[in-house]
C-alpha cells in the first residue's frame, strides 16, 4: 500500500482506539474501495479467522500481508483487490490506525541510509537468493526479472526480447564497445548484448545464486561478472546500463550512484537507467514488502530523480510504460502457478501464498497507475553527438 507524507494528514476515517479491532471499521474502509468482507465477488476477502481484524490494525498492511500468508483470509483475485484500495488510497482513508506504521515508516527512512554498503547484500540474500529454480520457473528463457515491453508481443519471451532489443538499440552499441551492467541479475541482458551487439560486457550483482547461475549461461562470451557493491567499481566503459537495481539505491544514495556512473562513463557514452517509479513522492515503502520481499528498498519519485540528476547528466530521453508491468506481473504469476506442483517439494505453503501475494499486489500496485515504469537515457552534458530517441 502507498506509504507517503499525506497519508499523515487528519481524515474523516480517524479511528479511536476502543474501537480499532472490530471488524466494522475495517468493513466501513473497505466499502470506500467497494470491496466487502465474506462478500460474493470475486475482489472480495473471505475471511476464515476473526484474527485477522486484530492484526491489522495493530500493524496495518504488514498485518494484512502476514494473515494472508497464515491462511486467515483470502480472495479470487488479488491483484484487482489491491487496484480497487491504491486507487481508493485506502491508507489515507485509515489514519487513525495507521499512523503508528506510517509515521515508523518515515523516520525510519529519513534518518537511517538503509542501503548502506553493509546492508548493500540483504536484498541479494534474502530474495534474489531465494532459489533459482523459483526464478527459473516463472520467467522467461533469459530469466529477465524487470518489466517486458508489450506494445508488440503477444507473450512473456517476445515482450523480454523486444525489451532488451530496445535496450540496446536505445545505448546504440557498437560491436567492440565495452558495456557494463549495474544490477546484471542471471545474466539475461549481458549475453543478449554480447551475441547480438558484439560489446564486451561487465556485469555486477550483489546475489551470490545470481552470480553462479548467470556464469554458466554467459560461459563462452566476452562477459565479465562480478560480486561487488556499485560504489567500488572501477573503470571506463562506452556504455551503462542498470535494469532494476536504482529501486535498491534509496534516497540517500541517489548522488553517489550518479556520481559513480558519471565517473564511470566515457565522455561520448550513453547511460539507459531502467527503474520503478512512484506516482508521487513517498517517504517509505510498504512494511510488508519490506520485511518479506525486498528489504532496505525505496522506489524513486521523478522528482527524485531528476534532483538527482541534475547537474549530473543531460536527460536525452524519458520513456513511460508502467502498464506493461501489469501485464507482466500476471505472466509470471500464471507460470509460477503451473510450475507450482514440481516447486511444492522444496517449498512450503506459506511460501506459495507469500509469492502469490508479492506478485499480484504488484500488479494491481501498476494497474492502479500509483507505480510506473521508467527508461532514461542519460549523457554528459558536453557529449557531441546528438541523441535521437528510440522506441
């Protein structure tokens, strides 16, 4: 659920506390989203166990995610349950049980650099680590884990592969240029831009699983892959790319990774920057993400990064297609559902509901158009060549 500064603001739905665990009060927010506790349809939660009422509203969408995972309450179609409350912005309608949680949030985010070089690898081990076989399962034959671009696919393998393809075509590699990968998970990217573009590439990742997977599938190609936090590298490169790794970045760090990618950068070279983004800025990130999916991670504002950004480099290019993400989402929840009876063997049912709920709130996080999808392409403010814009 959005975590930003208005959700601070006084509202209409103020809870008291004697009153904060009858169900009633959770009835009266969620009819503000047309969503029904036990109703028929099929957004509607069921509820199985009345201690779900209590559990979230002593910790709100970290208590909604964690019953859910504990089979206290359930729903046929999550990702439209979570379009209908971020389009309600549900949060701002509940204040008064929230508070607590979103004022935590802020402070915690405002005061503390959360993706500091000794937290840097939490993200690496406690979900890109979580098992390849997962991954390998859900997505597509490149194991590209980042937004597809649909605008001509008619499934997941095309929508990754016209991805990378634009990629590439946005950076214009050359055969013989030297790339390097911020964030290069399994490798999907750096093969792709080695056999089809002829550039020598660098990747890093902070996920050890990552790094031993993507060197079998790299093995043969002038692919280089690396453990290493982005701060220590070193070098010049023609070409930068960084496909989902800025949402680890957090605000505190957002100067020292341009900085380090300006350094990095050959004077004529072309920066692609492939990030989440919010619809408007936020002091936090949802606590139930945080803890069970992406821990430490903060999604960017444009604002955000355009402060960020300026002084820095030219932005040569902006490209929005956050509804893509919608689409993608649900394909990796369709393949990771089928794939399902060959992963329960290693995985327990908690487990299940736990990727079922990260997936599809994700995809009604997009639908609800609060997160969207950004590509930058960004230069040297004395670069001499002209940029022209590639779609």
């Amino acid at each position: 659920m959005k975590r930003d500064e208005q959700s601070l603001a006084p509202s209409e739905y103020d809870v008291p506390e004697r009153a904060s665990h009858t169900p009633e009060i959770l009835t009266t927010l969620l009819g503000k989203a047309d969503v029904a506790i036990n109703g028929n349809r099929d957004w509607d939660i069921r509820v199985s166990d009345p201690e779900v009422y209590k559990r979230v509203f002593s910790s709100w969408s970290l208590g909604l995610g964690e019953s859910y995972m504990d089979d206290q309450w359930d729903c046929e179609q999550l990702d439209e349950l979570f379009t209908r409350l971020l389009r309600t912005d549900i949060d701002s309608a509940a204040v008064g049980v929230a508070k607590f949680r979103l004022a935590f949030e802020h402070l915690r985010h405002r005061f503390f650099n959360l993706q500091s070089r000794d937290r840097a690898f939490q993200v690496g081990e406690r979900h890109y680590d979580a098992g390849n076989d997962v991954f390998e399962a859900m997505l597509d034959s490149r194991m590209i884990y980042s937004c597809g671009y649909w605008e001509n696919a008619t499934d997941l393998e095309q929508a990754q592969f016209d991805k990378l393809d634009m990629i590439c075509r946005k950076l214009e590699l050359r055969a013989g240029e030297t790339l390097l990968d911020i964030g290069c998970g399994w490798g999907g990217l750096a093969r792709f831009a080695a056999e089809r573009y002829g550039v020598h590439v660098t990747g890093v990742t902070i996920s050890k699983e990552q790094l031993t997977l993507a060197q079998e599938r790299c093995k043969g190609l002038p692919i280089r892959l690396i453990l290493q936090d982005y701060r220590d590298l070193q070098g010049r490169f023609d070409k930068i790319v960084s496909v989902g790794m800025f949402e680890h970045v957090g605000p505190k760090n957002y100067q020292t990774y341009f900085d380090t990618v300006r350094r990095l950068l050959a004077p004529e070279g072309l920066f692609l920057l492939h990030s989440i983004g919010l619809a408007s800025s936020s002091q936090g990130t949802d606590p139930w993400i945080d803890k069970y999916i992406f821990p430490n991670g903060k999604l960017p504002s444009a604002r955000e990064i355009a402060d960020a950004v300026e002084g820095r480099f030219v932005i040569e290019d902006w490209h929005n297609f956050g509804q893509d993400y919608d689409r993608t989402l649900m394909a990796w929840w369709d393949r990771f559902n089928q794939a399902w009876p060959r992963l329960q063997s290693r995985y327990n049912r908690r487990f299940y509901l736990m990727w079922k709920y990260y997936l599809l709130c994700c995809a009604g996080f997009f639908r609800s158009r609060q997160g969207q999808l950004w590509q930058l392409v960004l230069t040297h403010a004395d670069r001499a060549e002209t940029y022209r814009s590639v779609r």
